[in-house]
C-alpha cells in the first residue's frame, strides 16, 4: 500500500499575522496604531497633537472646527494633499475606537488620528469573498450579479497577492508619520 500523502495549504497572511500593533515610530516621534477591521483588511493610524498644522482637518485636507489657522491655507490643503499612503488618507478623527486600544500608548486625550485602510477596489479583502458566498439569488441580486460581485473582488487570479500583508501597511504607516512629521511647521 502507498504511503498517503495529505497535502496541507500553508496559512493565508491575515490568518498568521498580527491584529494589533502600536508604537512610536523612531523617526518621528508619532504614535502609530496598526488595527485589523472586521473585514480582515488592516488599517493604520498616525496620532498629531496641536500644533500641528493638520490637526483638525478632514481626509480631504479641509480644515475643520480645530484646525489651525495656516497664513498661506492654500499651501497647507495642498501639503495635506500630497501626502502619499495606501489607498490614500481615509481617516482623520479625534480618537480611534477604545475598544482596539490595548495600553495607554495612544490614549491621547485631545489628539488627531490621521489614517488609511486596505479595502481599497484592488485590495483582497479576505472576508468579502465569505460574504459574497452567503448571498441567496433573487430578483434584485440574480446568480449573475452574485458572480460578477465575486469576479470584481477576484480581480487578480491569485487574489492572495493583492492582500496588503501587515509589513506592507506597517512600512506605509511609518511613510505617513514621516510625511506628517516634514509637515509638522506651521504654513
């Protein structure tokens, strides 16, 4: 008799990884928050203070209600901008959801997160397939709208390679709290 042979797939990324990083980052100073969502694509966050120039503004690069007020506004929108992360800034708020916190490193009291998330169109979002999958046929969602929902999440043929795998996003995060730190002078 043969021997058998069971062939067992090696783990996915976001079945191995972290869900939960926090630091500050070396270079700039800046609490850096990494956080997986319910979806399994990871998001990260880079905590400002006042007086930073961005503090306040929305992910569009308008000021808000707190922002400071910049002598040349239009420099300062198109510095905000400029700014170059995953999928782009996506996230400017007064805190992150206490319930991702685990330690007191980013329980800043009057900070601004400014951040971005891995469920951009191009992104393997790990869950949206399960999802798609559970959906039932019926007259406003035929077997054809379901496949072609499937068919645009599998937009690679190997949609492992379009996951944003966790050093990815760490190195971005890291991009984007350099980036907020060279912007740190008033405009």
């Amino acid at each position: 008799m043969d021997d058998l042979t069971i062939a067992r797939s090696p783990k996915k990324p976001w079945e191995s990884e972290p869900n939960y990083a926090e630091w500050i980052d070396s270079e700039s100073g800046y609490n850096c928050v990494i956080v997986r969502e319910v979806h399994d694509a990871l998001c990260a966050f880079v905590c400002i203070e006042r007086p930073h120039p961005f503090y306040g503004r929305r992910s569009n690069g308008e000021p808000g209600k707190n922002t400071p007020v910049a002598k040349d506004e239009q420099a300062a929108r198109a510095a905000f901008r400029a700014m170059s992360v995953h999928g782009g800034i996506g996230y400017c708020e007064p805190f992150l959801d206490p319930s991702t916190l685990t330690s007191s490193i980013v329980a800043n009291i009057g900070a601004w997160w400014v951040g971005f998330n891995c469920s951009h169109g191009g992104d393997f979002v790990p869950s949206y397939l399960e999802i798609i999958d559970t959906y039932p046929p019926d007259e406003d969602l035929s077997e054809a709208d379901i496949e072609s929902l499937r068919q645009s999440i599998l937009q690679d043929p190997t949609p492992e390679s379009a996951y944003r795998t966790f050093s990815y996003v760490e190195e971005q995060c890291r991009l984007l709290a350099q980036q907020l730190k060279a912007n740190s002078e008033p405009f």
